[in-house]
C-alpha cells in the first residue's frame, strides 16, 4: 500500500505510557475559563472578539482601531469559537488548548514512523510537560500556533526526504501547512523550513532524492492559494500594507532596536533551560554527543540542527521575547525521547539530582533559613493567595528531579506526571493570583458603572482586558502608544491619543470619565485633573477613578 500514513515500526508504547499521554492531551483543556492575564493574553482574546462582533473578518482590530500588525490566522479561530460558544474567556482560550493537541498528535506520529511509537509517545509527553509549551497551552500568543503548523511542515518536508515514495502527498501538504504558519506569524513560515531543508540536503545526500516531492507544483500553488488572497486584500484596503508588514514588522524588526525589545545575545540560551524544566538535564544529555554520532544518526541530527537554526536566528534578532523560542520545542522533546532509548550520562543524572536537592532545600529548609524573604509573600493578599501554589510547585518539581538523578527507570512517565503537575499547580496560582495579573475585577466593577455616554481613559499603560470585560471601547489613551503603534499613525484616530493636556481638561459637565492607570500613577492622576474625585478603588497594581 504506497499510501501508509499509519504504518509503523518499532517499540510500542507501555500501557503506563500511554495512560500518561492520555493524561497530556487532556492538559491543555484545565483551567480555560481563568481570567484574561495583561498583557498578550488579553489582546489576543479582545482582537478577535471585536473581529466576531465587527464582522470584518480581514482587517483585524484592537479597541476598533486597525491592528495589523500580525497575520489573522488566530484571530480567525478565536472569532470562530465566539461565534460557536459565545464570548468568554474559554471560548477564548479553546482553539489554543485544540491546536496543543493538535500538535501533541503531530509529534507522535512524526516521532512513531520516524524513529517508533513509543518514541512518539515519548515525545509528546515531554513537550506537553515541559514547562514553557505548557504555559502556553493556557497563555494565548501567536506563538503556539506557529510551533505547530511549523511542526507540521516539518514533518511533511521530511516525510518527503526519509520516505520519497510518499513525496505526492506530503510534499503539497508541507506547503499548505507552511502557508498557515505564514497567516499566524509572518515570513519565519518560510525562512526555517527553507534554510532547514538545504541544510539537510546538503549534510545528508542520500535524503535528496526525495526533495522532488516538495517541487511538486500543487505545493506552491495551494501555498499561494491559502496565503496570498488575505495579503492582497490588506494592499487593497490598506496601501501600504505590505510594505509595513514586511519591512517594518520583519526586517526593521529584525534588523534595529525601534521596537524596544532587546535582550543581550546569550538571551535564549538562559530561557531554553528553564523553559524546558524539568526535562532540562535530558535535553543537556541528549545533545552532548561527538560529531560522528551525529553523523551516524541523521534524524537525530535533523532534531538539533532544526533547534540550532531557530535559537541562532532570534538571538541574532534585535527584538526578543521568550516566547519566541516555542519552535524548537517539539524537535527537542523527539531528541530526548530518542536519546532516552540509550543510558543517561551520569553527570547529567547528578546534574539533575543537585538541581532536585536544591528546590527541595527552598521548600524545607527555606522558610527557617531565610524568614525575612519567604514572610514578604505575606505582604498582600493575592501574593499570599500563590504562595501554597509556588511551594508545592516547587516541591513536585524538586521531587521529580531528584528522582531522575536518582534512576532513568519509568522517567519519562515520573517527569511527565511532575511537569503536568506542576503546571497544574501554576494555573491553580493563575487563578488564585488573578487580581495581581487580570484587570478582569477591575473592568467588572467598571462595566457595573458604566452609563451611555460615559467615556474610559488609560493613562502611561494600555489594559487590553478593558474592552473585553466591559464591551466598551478605552476613548482616550493618554501618554501611551505600544503596540496601537499603526494606529496611531492614521489621522482618523488623533481624537484616540492624548498627553496630560487630557486629564488637565477633565471633568466634563455630561458626562462622566473613568481613568484606569498603574497605582504608582496615582498621586500624578490627582494632581493634573482638575477636580476632586467621585470615587477611587485599588485593583492589585492598578487603580481607576471616577471624574
């Protein structure tokens, strides 16, 4: 049968094994309905909201300005779960907790014909414990679905490479996932996979025959179809588009400092350990290896030069942010898994002990040791509301670390229960810690207030969950531009913006304004508006006031 998509070889998984993969497809779906967390979170649940409510479904808004700042492939999904669900935070968070299964799937089936079902069981466990994909999983950014329509395209491209005969299907296939990548988040969709393949290419000949797959005309063809239409519309709308999205948006970006997110080279070098944590020890392990192991063991190879070329490239970049480094995640957790198939180095199992030992001592020992630090989590009531949370978290994560370090035996599914645990145990503090990350009480006591004509101003900060929490629109944001950048530069929006001058104006005789800004704000607030306040409430380290 030419057409084996479900042909595999190899080790089958546990019966353990796959209880606990099981138990990592259901992770992503804990704990969706918790409150919208400042800043990306919020953002990316209010643009499609407003998307779904607008019905304009090409030009993607925020507090109904343009945001075109990233392609609308999330925006589509969300939108598309508000209009099945109606909107909320879940609805929200639901094509994010899909699209983790989705590529927990993808990974162990690249991982089950590539090396052997229970390398993609494997696989699949680790990355959905470890700790940055976990977050993720429940935190929205354009970043998780990019991780997996590039995990996609780059299964299919080496479906096509490792199995030739199998290149009509997956080569078209590698194509339209890369045009879906390139809707969630821009020209990376293109500049991986491509540098990727001829590296392969050029590292590994006997993989070349099957690059004729991917030269397949439908592919090309299906990209431009899927990608092209939503670009050539945005010039249309919008002249210029194309220019600020591939210009300023990738190359300024890239290239200069204008975008405020720099981060010195070795950044990602510190946030890949602990994002990985606690599989950090076994990825350290799985890729100290001498160069002709690598060459003896090309789909290893593949693994790590993927993982290279993404880490070189954003510590290159002049704009940083740790969660762009998500990409490397799945290739990395296929690494480990097949690495596990052969004994842990032992200074990586000692490594993993002390680190184990370490995290146990804080919890133990810490609170006697050290009083002063550990009582300031006392200090307010949301930090005392974490701190149950971040003390067993950092118990179940010590614990499974230290036994790693202790025996390889039955690791896997042991650190894959910790890290599912622990992460458990992070959207436990989420939620119990909500008023120190979501404006979500502040803007339901808001929305409580809020009569026809009144008006909302931000001041020094933009709270994007304000529109979401109260379906009102912020009037005014005074002495604040960030990422409302593109919108600021459209004359029909001067009304939108504003310096101090806003407030000194204040108050109006019909109508009343509530400012929302940062408690540290607040004497500056009072100072500059011209009358007293009605009312003036503190919601974590924000505040809003009446006029």
């Amino acid at each position: 049968m030419r057409f084996a998509f479900w042909k595999f070889e190899g080790a089958k998984p546990s019966r353990a094994l796959w209880i606990v993969f099981a138990v990592a497809l259901t992770s992503p779906f804990w704990s969706l309905g918790h409150p919208l967390i400042e800043v990306d979170d919020a953002r990316y649940a209010e643009v499609p909201r407003e998307m779904a409510e607008t019905g304009d479904w090409a030009t993607p808004q925020l507090d109904y300005m343009d945001y075109v700042e990233k392609p609308p492939m999330w925006y589509w999904l969300a939108a598309s779960s508000y209009k099945v669900f109606g909107v909320s935070e879940a609805a929200a968070r639901f094509p994010l907790a899909a699209l983790s299964v989705l590529g927990m799937l993808a990974l162990a089936w690249l991982g089950a014909w590539l090396y052997s079902p229970r390398v993609g069981a494997s696989a699949a466990v680790i990355m959905a414990s470890s700790g940055l994909y976990f977050f993720l999983s429940h935190y929205i950014t354009p970043d998780l679905p990019l991780t997996v329509f590039l995990l996609l395209t780059t299964a299919m491209i080496l479906r096509c490479l490792v199995r030739p005969q199998d290149g009509f299907w997956a080569g078209p296939a590698a194509w339209a996932f890369a045009a879906l990548a390139l809707l969630t988040k821009g020209l990376v969709a293109l500049v991986f996979p491509g540098l990727w393949t001829i590296a392969l290419l050029i590292l590994f000949p006997k993989w070349r025959k099957g690059f004729w797959g991917l030269l397949n005309p439908i592919g090309p063809v299906l990209f431009l179809l899927i990608a092209a239409p939503w670009f050539l519309l945005m010039e249309h709308r919008h002249p210029g588009f194309l220019h600020f999205f591939f210009v300023e948006q990738h190359f300024q970006r890239f290239l200069t400092q204008k975008y405020n997110r720099m981060s010195p080279w070795y950044f990602f070098l510190l946030v890949l350990p602990a994002g990985l944590m606690p599989w950090t020890p076994a990825a350290l392990s799985a890729l100290w290896r001498r160069w002709d192991d690598w060459r003896a063991e090309p789909r290893d190879a593949a693994m790590a030069l993927w993982m290279l070329l993404v880490v070189a490239f954003f510590s290159k970049s002049q704009s940083k942010l740790a969660t762009y480094i998500l990409p490397v995640f799945p290739q990395m957790a296929l690494l480990v898994a097949s690495a596990h198939q052969r004994p842990i180095a032992i200074w990586s199992k000692r490594f993993s002990w002390v680190i184990g030992a370490v995290l146990l001592g804080v919890v133990l020992a810490g609170p006697s040791l050290f009083p002063s630090a550990f009582n300031s989590l006392d200090a307010t009531p949301a930090l005392l509301a974490l701190k149950p949370f971040a003390f067993a978290a950092v118990l179940v994560l010590g614990g499974g670390l230290a036994a790693f370090g202790v025996s390889q035996r039955d690791s896997i599914k042991r650190l894959g229960l910790a890290g599912l645990a622990v992460g458990a145990l992070a959207l436990g503090a989420m939620s119990a810690g909500a008023d120190i990350m979501s404006v979500k009480s502040l803007a339901l006591s808001l929305a409580g207030r809020l009569q026809p004509g009144d008006q909302i101003y931000v001041y020094g900060i933009y709270l994007h969950g304000l529109p979401f929490y109260t379906q009102h629109r912020v009037d005014k944001v005074v002495n604040w531009s960030g990422e409302l950048h593109y919108a600021q530069l459209d004359p029909a929006n001067a009304d939108r913006f504003g310096d101090e001058t806003a407030l000194s104006e204040l108050p109006f005789e019909d109508k009343k304004v509530f400012i929302a800004f940062r408690r540290l704000d607040t004497a500056f607030i009072f100072s500059t508006v011209g009358a007293e306040r009605k009312r003036f409430a503190e919601y974590g380290p924000w505040a809003l006031a009446e006029f």
